[in-house]
C-alpha cells in the first residue's frame, strides 16, 4: 500500500501512519518541520514501513502542484491519501482577530480543498481520499467558531468530491474526531469523553479499510451530535459549549 500523509506530523496522523507502517506499506510524509518529520519517517521504518519526506508548508498553494508531482514520482499511483493539517487557534483570539480566523480559514479548509481538488484527478480507481474534520462541524458553537465553520465548509466540500469520484471508483473518507489528546487541545481542559491519538488512528485505518464514507471516532460522537443537532436554536444560543 502507498500512502501520502499530508499533516504529517499531528498526534493522529502519526498515530494511523505507524498502523500501516506495520503492515509494510510505502508513506510519503509531508509536514512543515524537517526534523521532527525526519524523527516521524524514523520511528515508521522502525515499525517496518518505507518512508520518504517532504518539508513543505501546505499553506504555500505555488507548491501545492510540485507537491503532488513528488508525491506521485515517488510512488507512482497513490493508494490512500491522508490529510491531517489542522489547526485551532489561540483561544484568547481565533474569534475576534480576523488575521488568526483567516489563518485557520487557510489552514483547515482552503489548503486541503485546493491540494484535493489537484489530486482528485490523479486518483486511480480503488484508490481512497481521507481527511480528517471534526465534530465542531456539525453545528456552530460559540468557543469554536471559526474553526467550526472551517470543518463545517470541508465536510461539504468532501460530500461533494465523494460523490463525483464515485462514478470513477475513488472513494472519500470523511472523519470526524471528538475530542482528542494531542497537542492542539493541550490547554482545553480535560474530561472524561477526551480520547487518545491511537484510538482515532486505528480508527482512521479501519474506515479506510471497510470503504466507510463518513466516520465519527471513537463511534459514541454520532449520538452526541445527533442529539447535538436536534436541541432548537432558541435553547442552543443560551448554551455555552
């Protein structure tokens, strides 16, 4: 198997890569920071994969195409693409400052909907497209504005692509996290549903594998957002979550 993992040094995406690392398959990582991208590639060969990298910022689109042109020398076809680029914002300012809500805008939904719109046509049949949104995407909440209108605008944009790429056989994975232990929530605090990185990563890995369309990892969160959806918007306002 050969995977791109765009992100690919965030908590989860590590947590998937050494799942099929295991399994002897071929990644090609990228992510921003060399060194710690270089101790990721070293970490899954250990585990038995092959890993290439590619320090890239994903938010450079002039190196978006030669990104994908990498990518695809290296390996050839592309099995499983994984994109895991998030980001959530310093909370005293990601609703108020409009560079920092822009910055997320950039990060979460304009990035990964350019690098897929460039890789979609380049997907082979079989082939599968995961990307990683949230929870905060099914409804609007107050201490998560902004980044839930990012994920809220990916999911529509994977809906989309998932039923174009179906007449082709290309299939796209929609996931959906609740709240994860990981270095972006490191200063939330902490309660009983918070999971960890390895339980959304094995997650992410069987999705792909049993050809899900949209998964909410661990499986309890499509409950809590059915339930979540249905509290009318007159009681929602007066709520503070």
């Amino acid at each position: 198997m050969k995977v791109l993992v765009l992100g690919a040094t965030s908590a989860i995406a590590q947590a998937a890569a050494r799942v099929w690392a295991a399994r002897g398959a071929e990644l090609f990582l990228v992510g921003r920071n060399s060194e710690r991208l270089g101790a990721v590639a070293d970490d899954l060969r250990a585990r038995g994969g092959k890993a290439l990298t590619l320090a890239q910022d994903l938010n450079d689109e002039k190196q978006h195409e030669p990104l994908i042109e990498n990518a695809l020398q290296a390996m050839g076809a592309i099995d499983v693409v994984l994109v895991a680029q998030g980001l959530l914002g310093d909370p005293a300012g990601r609703d108020e400052d409009p560079a920092a809500a822009e910055l997320i805008l950039r990060t979460n939904l304009v990035a990964p909907v350019r690098l897929l719109t460039l890789l979609a046509p380049r997907m082979q049949p079989g082939a599968c497209i995961a990307a990683i949104s949230s929870t905060s995407g099914d409804r609007g909440r107050a201490q998560v504005g902004v980044y839930g209108a990012s994920k809220a605008g990916l999911d529509s944009f994977l809906s989309a692509l998932r039923q174009r790429l179906s007449r082709r056989g290309v299939r796209v994975l929609t996931v959906k996290p609740g709240f994860v232990h990981t270095p972006m929530t490191a200063q939330r605090k902490k309660h009983a549903l918070y999971t960890s990185p390895a339980v959304i990563g094995r997650g992410i890995v069987r999705a792909v594998d049993r050809g899900r369309d949209v998964v909410y990892l661990p499986w309890y969160w499509r409950v809590i957002l059915l339930i979540v959806r249905l509290i009318p918007e007159t009681v929602f306002k007066r709520l503070s979550f």
